[in-house]
C-alpha cells in the first residue's frame, strides 16, 4: 500500500508541487516570523547584557505602576542619595543618570526623525566600564556646551566630530559642540532611536532634572558579597527609592524589548495562521478532487483486499508527504525570509545590533507541526469520502460516485456557523480575542459547507453575462461551473476566506477613519494643530513650543495637549489635558452637565457621557484615582461631555495635569488664529516656530488628511500581509482547473474533434475561473462586511462611532477577483487549448 | 461460523465444493419499480473447475458474480466461500476474504498505472502484509511470458500483456475461486485465444477453481461447464461444451 502511495504522489509531481506551495508559504511565513523574533530577542538579551555587565546595582524610584509594553514610570530621586551611597563601604563608585527628549536637526535643518523610536536624550557616564555608552571617535562630553551622538544617526545625517548640533529639547533648543561618535553597546544605535548624550550637570539642567537623577549606578568593588552589599545600600534609601542589580535593570530592559517583539510577532503569526487556513481550504479541495478522479483506482484496491483503514491511511500518509516536504521547504524559505526581513530593516536605518540567527528546536516543531497538521486535518473529510466508495465501483463501466447526504452537510454546516456567530458575539462583548478568531473560523467553515447550496444559482446568474458575451464558450464555462455546485463552491471557498478578510479590514478601517477624522471640525475650533513631524504619529516635541506659537502675531488662543496614563478606579486609562483659557477658542466641548472651562480651571476632571453612563458618575462625584508620580489621590468630576473624536473620555486642565506628572511632552499644540486658516497666517506661524523645525503646522482639514493617510497606510500594511492568503487562494483555483482540465481531457478533445477552436477552449476555461471567482469574492465581501460591521459596533465605547460601508473599495475587491480569476486560468487554459485532439478523444 | 439446516456439513475429508450460491434474490428499488436482478439463483461451483457464465445484457450476470464475490450484497439467500457463509462477514471480513481467498481478472484489466507490472502482481500480498512464494511467481511470470515486461508500466503494455499481468496477480495468492468478468472483452482473438488456453491451463494442472462471465461461445467453451442465466434466473447449463452446442442452446433460448 506505501509503494502504490508513494508511486502515485510521484507520479503526479505538477498536482503535488501546486498542492504544497498553499503550504510552503503559510510555514514559511510562521518560521520566518520565528526566526526574526528569536534572533531579535537573543541580539537585544547579549546587548542589554552587555551594557550592565559591569553595573552591579541601580538605586531608582518605586514604579507606582507599570505603564503598557512593561515601561514603569518612577519619579526622579535626590542627588543627595549618590553621595550616601557612595560613603558604603565596598561601593566602589556611584553615579547618578538622567534621561530625557533631545531630538537632533540634521545639517540640512529639518529635524532627525525616526519611524517610531525615541529620541533619547541622557547623562554621559564618565566611568567607562558602568556606561552603556562607549566612544567609537573623539572624547567624551565635559562642558555645558559638549554633545556625542550615536554613531548610526551620525553616519546616516553627516555628522563629524567638531560639528556644530542643533538639538530640540524640552524647553528651548540649543546648538551644542559634537565632541565624540558613541556606540551603544556594541550595536550603532538602539533599534533606530537616536541618541545624544551630554555630561551629568548639563543633562539635569536640560532635562529639568537640577539637584535630582532618575537613577543611580553603582560599581561594586571587587570580591563584595554582593547580597550584603545591596542589603547595606537599601538602609541608606529614602523611602519610594529602591535597589535593585544590574541584572534586574537588563532583564526588564530585554523583557519591555521582547513585549514589544511579543507584538510584532504575534501580530504576523495571525497573518501566517490566516495563510495556513486559506491554504487549508484549498488542500481540502484537492484533495477532494483526487479522490473522485481516483474513485476507480481505490475501489479496485479495495477489491484486491484493501481494508478500508489501508485506504484512509494512504490519503492521509499522501497528505502527510505533501505536509512534509512543503514544511521542510516553508522551514527553508522562511529563513530565508527572516534574513531579508532583517536586511529590510537595516536599510529602512533601524540598525539592530549584530548578533547570528537564531534557529530555535521550537521553530522546527511548531513548522513541521503546523505545516503537516494543517495538511492532515484538511485531508481528512476527503478521505473518509475515499473509504465510503464501495469496492464495486471498480467493475461498473459508469463513475460511482461516493456521495454525502447534503441534508447532512446543511445540518452540520448551518449548525458550525451559528455556533461561530456566537462564538463571535460573546468574544467581542467580552472581549476575548482567541474566542473571536475561533468564531471567524467556524464561521468560514460553516459558510463553505453550506455554500455548494447557493453555487448553482449563483454561477448560473454571474456566468449569464458571460455566455452573452462570448457565446458558446462562455456558455460551456458556465455550464462547467453549475455542473458541480459543490466543487464550485470547494474552490471558491479558499477566496471567498480571503476576500472576506479583506473586506472585514476595509469596513472596519473606513469606520475608524471615519470616527477619527469626521468629526474633527465637531472637536475642536483651533485654526491649526500642531503635532510632531515623523515618528510614526508618536513624535514628541518640546514643552516650549506652546509659548513660541503664542508670541506668534495674530494668535489669540493655543491650548497645549497632554496625554497620559493614570489610574481610574482600578483601571489604567488615558487622561487627557487641555488649557481651560478662552478654551472655546480652541476646543469644541459641550457639556451635557455641568460646567466645562469653569471646572477645568476649578481642578475637577471631565469625564463623557459614555464614561458617566458605565461608571455611573454624576457631576459632584468624587473617585479614587492613582498616578505614577504622585500616588493616590481623589478626583471630583466637574462635568460631563458629549464625546469628542479627540478627546479620549476623561479630560483635566493643563495646570492639573502637569501637577501629576513629570516635565510631559505635548501630544498636541492647538492655535487659534485671529484670521482663521490662512496661508499669510500659517507662514507666520512656520516662521515663528522655525526653530523647531520637528514640527507640523495643520490646517484642520490638512490635519484630517494627514490622520486618514495614517489609516490607510495601515491597513495598506493590512492588505499586504492578507495578499499572501489571496495568493494562496489563487493557486488553489489553478490547482482545481488544471485538474479538471485533465479529468475533462475527453470532453475537451470531443469538443475540438467538432471544430472548437483553441481560442474558444480559452475562453471557455476563463469563463469557469472567472464565474468561481466571483462567486467566492460576491460571499466573501458580504461576510466579511458583516464581520466589519460587527468589529466596529464592538468597539464603539473604544470610539468607533461611525460605521461606515466603503462600496466603492468593494466593488473594486469584486473586480480585482475576476481579474485574479482570469490570470489563474491563463496556465490551465492554455495547457486545455494543447491537447491532442486524437490523444484526448482515444483516452477514457 | 453458522452453517444453516438445510446445508448439511461436509465431510472432514472432502473439502466440498469452492463455492456455493443457495436461492439468491437481489432485488432494486421498491414497490412497483422493483427490479428482481437474480431471482432464486442456487448455483455449486467444484474445486478445480472451470464454469462460465451466460447470459444476455441485463441477465443478472454481474449481480451474481458480485454476490458471489461479496463485493454485493444479495437481498435474500446465501453465498458460501468454500465452508464460510459470507453474508455473515462484515466489511473487514469480505475485505480479508477476497484479499486472501479470492482472485478477480476483468475485462478493462484494472491493473494501477503507477504501479509496474511486477508490484501489481505483488499488490494483493503487499496490502496483505504477506511475502510472494517466488517460485510460484517466477513459474507463473514464465508460464504468462511477461518476464521481460516486468518493469514496465501497464500504459507499456499490450491489452494482452496487461491482462496475463492481471491473470498473474489473479493466481499469485493460489485464491479458493477467481472470477473473471468478461476478461477477453478488450482483447484482439489471437490474445483471447492464448489467454483462456492459460485459464484452462490452471484449473487442469494447479487446480484452479474459476467463475467466467463472457459473452463469447468461443472463450466459453474452454470451461468444464457453461451455466445460462436470462431475468435473473438459470435458465440451462451444459457440460463439456463447446462452441457449436454452446450456440445452439443460446438458439434455443431465444438469444
């Protein structure tokens, strides 16, 4: 039984490679997304390892709490502290280190930007074996006026030692001398965030940190039992300041890292899961085919005293091989990948740190597993169909054909996706997001059971058009469709996943671009906002911007904009500040209760109506509320809103704000203009913020612009890494019409035999690819709007507020499908149009 | 195993007769369409014998043969293989049987086309987990002369070739009973001729015990014994026959 297995795989090497290439990717994309985060994390773990190898110990403020992504936000501590430290005996040296915003400005004065990372600012340590930073050029900084520069943004920007930098701070910027190139670590920079680094008196004083640190280095001396030492310096520590090792201060650096890498690889995982599932649909469908074209073969084995289980297991050991090689082959490409991915990385100035690839066991295993287990479990259904075909079937002259009851399959398939439905509703009131991908999967499942239902009417009308069009060869293709509703709908299915993917992420998308930006002119009155160029929409800028704009001529009214995490109750959430002077002017609030500006000014907190409504909280209220800096504290609410776009759902004044947090970055500077939005007045604006050249002056609607393009670009990312899933959804349909161009060889050479010409066997195979096409793409954007709708109302407390259906883009999906349909016919067209007349007609 | 009343058991020493059909009825659909495909059919078939079957289109020789092969499942009746009443095997059971108690030769050949000629003659051992006897192997490789076309594929092969490849696989496992559907039905005469020489050959000299479906007097009257049917019923038998009385009686019957 193997060697008619294995001689039958090998005998089809075309089917075979076509089945496995649905495979071949989905792996690929699961070990490449492995291999990238493993070495990722093993180069940041040596780095992070390195760069306190030789800090035993690091005096710090308490976390009150720890922020998203593992960052804690800990007061600044005494300067006073270091010198107590440093009278301990066996301490051999200790430091104190501050850090902050420096973002520098390239020589062509527009400012250093970065695609996402920060532009850190901090104190150079003198003692060479405690610092993270190492001098590549030049000397360290020792004057007010000195600065040194990571050595990957001073040779990508043309910096040299001796230059003359312009570095944007928290209050004014200053142009600093470039006495020295720094490396971090060993790595160029740190993940593509820029560094300047000035000496210990000068970085306090620009970091608004005179007389304090935010942390204290300590070297121990040599052969210290480092347990009693720690012992020794906690007793001399003020009460909220702590110590902790070298060790520590890595591993949380590695971990709030690995988080991040956590996300990143969880994120593309879900898109490598999608691939493999599509992929699964279509191994599902070749399958199928191959055991109706071998109903025949197999039942003449069972006549020459197969068992039935021989015959399950030799469609199962067929997918096993197939699963096998196309893992091994995936395993291989992914590698591959990884490496790109990294040298893409590179090239886009995110220098990572060198280290070699990290090809773990698990990266292995979770392959093999995946890729062959996908391939088995998508076999399995074809291969029970394969032992239900009764041996007799080898002796009659006429295709038995093994059939399912499809009373049956509605059943089951009705019941799989009511099943998802709710499996769907409850993961996203919950929510719970595993619970939801096990929804959206049964309810693909459940819809391609129950599709073969709709296939005959639906190809029948979709392939009307076509028959009128091109006559009798658009006719026979859409007779080829109708003939097997169920084929049909097997090969439309994998599509019909994909296209309704993409449509869910098109619904979903151009509902939160609309909840974002369409009530923009409905959120706030400002003539222009302000916000930090580059970044990636996270850009910070300086405190000081606000007082530049307001010294600008014809500005009546700038409300700076703070963000920040704080505890609420026991929730961590999102605050948002605002200046409550001539606050109309700026912002469009209006209270549902209570009193706006008058309250800001008064310290009370506004919170929405959505907000009052869940937490049931009337104006008067007072709530318990925890900040990173300040501890405990009770906040009393002032009023209540009706929901702003921009304003998140608790808001306070700027002066309350910035009397809980430590020296925050603006997220926004709004400025109100006598004039309006005008060109003269967005010139005189530009010029009187020239030297900050990190910023972006916006007009309202510019603004709007700039936020949907930020949408679209991300699901642009969205679309990208969802195209895989089409493609492999293609491949399937090319897969099904290779086969049924082979198993119609004689229909075919009959067909010829009475004078069709080859261009019309084309045209005929077309028609069928186009019509499974659209039908697969018609289902699919319906679902997947229905999935979208359904994302968006789930989210609209996340304010998703507008639910919007973007027909245009899916009618464009529609169109692109039968274009797609048409290019996977083109090889199984041509190859029909080549057969033999003679040949086809004489075989059986 | 349960052998019914009215059979009565067969001495110890004589193995009885390879097969037996007692009052077959296989009957299709319901009501007022049904079809009787065998209506009462009780047929013997001796060791070391060579029976073919007649019959015009739609006579119910296929149903018998299937019934008798369990590969169908009569209405009513009994098929016994050898001692063994087969309507009382289940689907592993009639597996096994026609795996190791059965040999089957039919008229497309059905040999597996990514198989070479020997693995299909191994087929039925291989899904067995057996070894082949390769004397008995070499001797019936000779004996087709097919040695030099071992290695090829059936789509290699002559009509000819590939049925003496089938008759191979046929006799390689020394079944009980093999039944042969039409099995000169795609051959050219001179192929006929040389392959049912072969079958008479086996039930002569191995002791062969062979069940023929045909529908030509001339293959027919290489068997020991021709049994008609016509509407599901047997309607005549000969012995000895040949050519001449085996039309004769196909005259007589109407045909």
């Amino acid at each position: 039984m193997w060697k008619a297995t294995l001689k039958g795989l090998l005998a089809h090497k075309l089917r075979l490679a076509l089945t496995a290439v649905a495979i071949v990717l989905g792996v690929m994309f699961v070990s490449g997304t492995f291999v990238l985060t493993d070495t990722l994390h093993s180069t940041f773990t040596t780095l992070f390892n390195g760069i306190y190898q030789h800090v035993d110990f690091e005096v710090r403020g308490k976390a009150a709490f720890s922020g998203p992504a593992g960052s804690a936000v800990r007061s600044p501590i005494d300067q006073s502290i270091a010198q107590a430290v440093r009278k301990i005996p066996g301490v051999a040296d200790a430091v104190g280190t501050v850090t902050g915003y420096a973002q520098l400005v390239a020589t062509n004065g527009k400012a250093v930007t970065t695609s996402g990372a920060p532009t850190i600012g901090l104190s150079f340590n003198p003692v060479s074996q405690m610092s993270s930073l190492h001098i590549k050029s030049g000397s360290p900084p020792t004057s007010p006026n000195d600065v040194v520069i990571d050595a990957g943004t001073a040779t990508k920007y043309h910096f040299h030692v001796g230059h003359k930098v312009h570095v944007l701070l928290l209050g004014p910027p200053r142009t600093f001398t470039l006495t020295g190139i720094v490396t971090f670590g060993t790595a160029n920079n740190l993940a593509g965030a820029t560094i300047a680094a000035f000496d210990l008196p000068t970085a306090q004083t620009l970091f608004d940190r005179v007389g304090r640190y935010d942390a204290i280095d300590i070297l121990a001396k040599p052969g210290v039992n480092t347990a009693q030492l720690q012992r020794a310096i906690a007793r001399v520590l003020p009460p909220k300041v702590e110590v902790v090792t070298g060790q520590t201060v890595a591993n949380e650096a590695t971990n709030s890292i690995n988080q991040a890498l956590g996300f990143f690889s969880t994120a593309l995982l879900v898109f490598a899961f999608i691939s493999l599932f599509v992929g699964g649909f279509t191994i599902f469908n070749t399958f199928s085919i191959i055991v109706g074209q071998r109903t025949r073969e197999l039942a003449l084995l069972r006549v020459l005293g197969a068992s039935r289980r021989q015959v399950f297991r030799s469609v199962l050991a067929e997918a096993t091989i197939v699963g096998l090689v196309a893992s091994v082959v995936g395993l291989g490409l992914g590698v591959l990948a990884a490496v790109g991915l990294r040298a893409l990385l590179s090239a886009l100035g995110i220098s990572l740190p060198s280290g070699s690839l990290v090809f773990e066991l698990r990266t292995v295993i979770v392959a093999l597993l995946v890729g062959v287990g996908v391939t088995v479990v998508s076999a399995i259904s074809p291969a029970r169909r394969a032992v239900r075909i009764p041996p007799v079937a080898a002796l009659s002259e006429h295709d038995v054909v093994a059939t399912e009851s499809s009373r049956r399959r509605i059943i089951v398939g009705s019941a799989i996706a009511v099943l998802g439905v709710i499996a769907l509703a409850l993961g996203l009131t919950k929510p719970a997001i595993a619970l939801v991908g096990v929804g959206a999967v049964a309810i693909f499942i459940g819809i391609g059971m129950l599709a073969p239902l709709v296939a005959r009417p639906m190809a029948s009308v979709i392939g009307l058009p076509l028959a009128g069009l091109l006559g009798i060869p658009g006719k026979l293709g859409r007779e080829n469709s109708m003939r097997s509703p169920r084929r049909t709908a097997q090969t439309a299915a994998a599509l019909l996943v994909g296209l309704a993917l993409v449509s869910t992420i098109s619904v979903f998308g151009a509902s939160v671009s609309r909840s974002a930006t369409g009530s923009i002119d409905q959120a706030i009155s400002a003539s222009y906002i302000i916000t930090a160029a580059g970044g990636g929409g996270q850009g910070q800028f300086s405190a000081s911007t606000a007082g530049a704009a307001a010294r600008v001529p014809g500005v009546t009214a700038i409300s700076t904009v703070y963000t920040g995490e704080f505890k609420f109750r026991k929730d961590l959430s999102q605050l948002t500040a605002v200046s409550p002077n001539r606050l109309a002017q700026t912002i469009i609030l209006r209270m549902q209760n209570g009193s706006g500006a008058p309250a800001l000014t008064a310290g009370r907190l506004l919170v929405d109506t959505t907000t009052a409504t869940s937490d049931h909280l009337v104006v008067g209220s007072t709530v318990p509320a925890k900040f990173a800096l300040t501890g405990n504290t009770h906040m009393q609410v002032g009023g209540i809103f009706k929901p702003n776009s921009l304003l998140g759902s608790f808001l306070v004044s700027d002066k309350y704000f910035l009397s809980h947090f430590d020296n925050p970055l603006p997220v926004a500077v709004l400025v109100r203009s006598a004039a309006g939005a005008t060109a003269a007045g967005k010139a005189a604006l530009n010029a009187g913020l020239r030297a900050y050249p990190n910023l972006k002056i916006q007009t309202q609607a510019e603004f709007k612009a700039s936020q949907q393009k930020m949408v679209n670009q991300l699901l642009g990312l969205v679309y990208v890494l969802l195209a895989l899933a089409v493609l492999i959804a293609l491949i399937g349909i090319v897969n099904t019409l290779m086969l049924s161009v082979f198993e119609r060889t004689h229909e075919i050479g009959l067909l010829r035999a009475v004078g069709m010409r080859r261009r019309q066997v084309r045209a005929m195979i077309r028609s069928e690819a186009v019509i499974l096409s659209v039908f697969g793409a018609i289902i699919g954007v319906v679902v997947g709007t229905g999935l979208g709708i359904a994302f968006a109302a789930s989210l609209k407390q996340q304010g998703i507020t507008d639910i919007v259906v973007p027909f245009s883009s899916l009618i464009v999906f529609l169109v692109i499908a039968a274009l797609l349909g048409l290019a996977a016919a083109s090889w199984p067209a041509r190859r029909a149009a080549k057969l033999d007349v003679l040949a086809a007609i004489a075989s059986q | 195993m349960t052998v019914t009343d009215h059979v009565p058991p067969a001495a110890a020493a004589d193995p009885g007769p390879a097969a037996r059909a007692v009052d077959l009825v296989k009957t299709y659909g319901k009501g007022a369409t049904v079809v009787r495909a065998l209506d009462g059919v009780t047929a013997q078939f001796d060791r070391a014998s060579f029976t073919a079957i007649m019959g015009p289109s739609g006579s119910g020789k296929s149903t018998f043969v299937h019934c008798m092969a369990g590969l169908d499942v009569p209405t009513s009746g009994q098929v016994f293989v050898g001692q063994e009443a087969i309507d009382q095997l289940n689907d592993a059971g009639l597996t096994k049987l026609r795996r190791d108690r059965l040999g089957f030769v039919f008229q497309s050949f059905n040999l597996v086309p990514t198989l070479t000629a020997a693995e299909n003659i191994a087929l039925p051992a291989d899904l067995a987990g057996h070894k082949i006897d390769p004397a008995w192997f070499d001797f019936l490789v000779d004996q087709l002369g097919i040695r030099d076309r071992l290695t090829h594929r059936p789509t290699e092969l002559s009509g000819g070739q590939q049925q003496r490849v089938a008759c191979a696989r046929a006799l390689i496992g020394r079944p009980d009973l093999i039944f042969a559907d039409e099995p000169t039905g795609n051959l050219d005469s001179k192929s006929s001729g040389e392959l049912m020489a072969f079958l008479r050959r086996s039930v002569n000299e191995f002791g062969q015990s062979i069940v023929m479906v045909t529908h030509d007097p001339r293959g027919a009257a290489y068997a020991d014994r021709v049994i008609f049917l016509a509407d599901g019923k047997i309607v005549g038998g000969l012995t000895s026959p040949t050519a001449d009385s085996i039309l004769e009686q196909m005259k007589q019957l109407g045909n």
